[in-house]
C-alpha cells in the first residue's frame, strides 16, 4: 500500500487564498508569525504539531482529517460550505480533536475534576497533558473501563432537579452524530461562554445543536456546531443535597403517565392479533 498524499500546505494556502487574506493578515488572526506560515504553506513543515493542526481546524472550522487528506480546491463551494458548517467529518471526530487524559500508577486513566476556578483554563488547555495534571484526578470502581471520564460541578439552577453544586460524572462524546436527541450532556463552548450542563440534540443539516434546560423555566437555545469545543455525555451524579419528597400532584402524574404506558401496551399487543 502507497504512502497516504498530504495536502497540508496546499490545503492552508487554498483556504487563505478563498478568504482573500495575505500571510501576514492570517498570521495575526492565528497568533503566528508570517515566516511560519510562508514555511507551512511552501511545504517546509513537513511534520505540523498537534498545535498547529487543532489552530488551523479551528480557524477554518475543517476536520484536521480534512485538512491533512482530502485535496480541498478539487471540492465544490456547496462541499466546503458543508465541511465549514458542520460536516460529518467535523461531527465524527475525524478532525481528530485531541484529548489529554492523565493515568493512575497502574496505567488506568485517572477521572480528572474541573472545579469552577479551572474553567477559564481549561478552554486552552484540555489538550494540554501538563495542564491536566494540574486538576484533582481519582477512580471509581462503579465507573465503566471503557470510555473517558470527567467530573464537572453544576452551577445555578437551570439543570434542576439535578440540585446546584451537584459533580457531574461524564463520558468523553468523540462521535457527535451518536448522541440522540435530548441527550443530557456537559458542553463546552468557545470564547467567554460558560460550560452548561443541557439536553443536547444535534441537527446535522444546519450544523448547530439546540440546548434544553431541565428546568422548563429557561428557554432552550440553539449554538453553531463550530462553537462547540467537547461534549461529555452524562453518566451519574453526586451531590451532598437529599431528593426532595414527591409532592401530591408529582405522584398522580406518575400514575397518569404509568397509565399511558399500559395503554399504548395494551394498544401494541391487541394490534398483533
């Protein structure tokens, strides 16, 4: 089997070009001098950092698999409108988006704690073993071998009946298109924007995700796809705050509801016959 073809450098000067920008005019907005870039787009940088890759990814909002593999000028303007949207590739992972982890003495990997104070770094540093080893880190026997996980703690009280101040166990989402509808998760987003703990659904077609409060009392949202740094899927939660009793109208729609259930049995099992 060949060598894979990189279009690396072709593919950075292509994407520049399209956006009618010089070197130094990209350097700036990518915090990097013109030199770099004239050696990256000339093809003297045979080997980008991981750096550079996830910089360039997100500036051009392009899967790294993209950027690295596929020959973009051979594209039509509607494919790289799709990619630049929120593409398959971008919601798949394939930009290869880097995530740190730090392990035990065993060589298990450690559930690492992102207490309030750590957000602001977090944002910069989540690809960042040195910054990872910064945050608290434990194991849980209960917690499954398989998978990434993370604890955040909830502030405010949009994620009611799950009580403010509760730790969110989660699991690392790599494959976005996998999340069903309503699915709590964490997201982290760009820029200033807090981390939310929300109901997540992902439409593939307008590249954004609409994010649900639990507590109906605030609105839901959508945010572009490309605002969206990580997504950790929801495993449990652990607070010091008791689950208040059932209130009287709480259990009766819980019988209204186990009613509605039997009956759409009932409905199923007689339209077998």
């Amino acid at each position: 089997m060949g060598a894979q073809e990189i279009f690396w450098s072709v593919n950075i000067k292509f994407l520049r070009l399209r956006q009618k920008l010089s070197q130094e005019a990209l350097a700036e907005k990518l915090g990097i001098s013109r030199v770099k870039l004239n050696a990256i787009e000339s093809g003297r940088t045979a080997n980008p950092t991981v750096d550079d890759l996830i910089n360039f990814s997100e500036y051009f909002r392009m899967s790294i698999d993209s950027l690295l593999k596929m020959e973009l000028s051979k594209l039509s303007d509607q494919k790289l409108k799709d990619l630049e949207e929120g593409s398959e590739l971008f919601m798949k992972g394939s930009q290869i988006r880097v995530l740190a982890i730090t392990v035990d003495k065993e060589d298990k990997e450690n559930i690492e704690y992102v207490p309030v104070q750590a957000r602001a770094g977090y944002r910069s540093g989540y690809a960042d073993p040195e910054f990872l080893a910064t945050l608290p880190r434990f194991n849980l026997p209960t917690v499954p071998k398989n998978g990434t996980f993370r604890m955040f703690p909830t502030v405010g009280d949009s994620m009611l009946p799950v009580p403010e101040g509760a730790d969110i166990i989660t699991r690392y989402v790599q494959d976005w298109t996998t999340v069903k509808p309503e699915t709590p998760c964490i997201v982290i987003l760009k820029g200033d924007q807090d981390f939310v703990f929300k109901q997540v659904t992902i439409n593939q077609s307008s590249g954004t995700m609409l994010l649900q409060s639990f507590n109906k009392q605030y609105f839901a949202y959508t945010v572009p796809i490309g605002e969206v740094i990580e997504l950790w899927e929801y495993y449990s939660f652990h607070s010091k705050a008791l689950p208040e009793p059932q209130t009287d109208m709480q259990q009766l729609m819980r019988m209204l509801q186990e009613m509605q259930n039997e009956l759409k049995e009932l409905k199923k099992r007689s339209s077998y016959k």
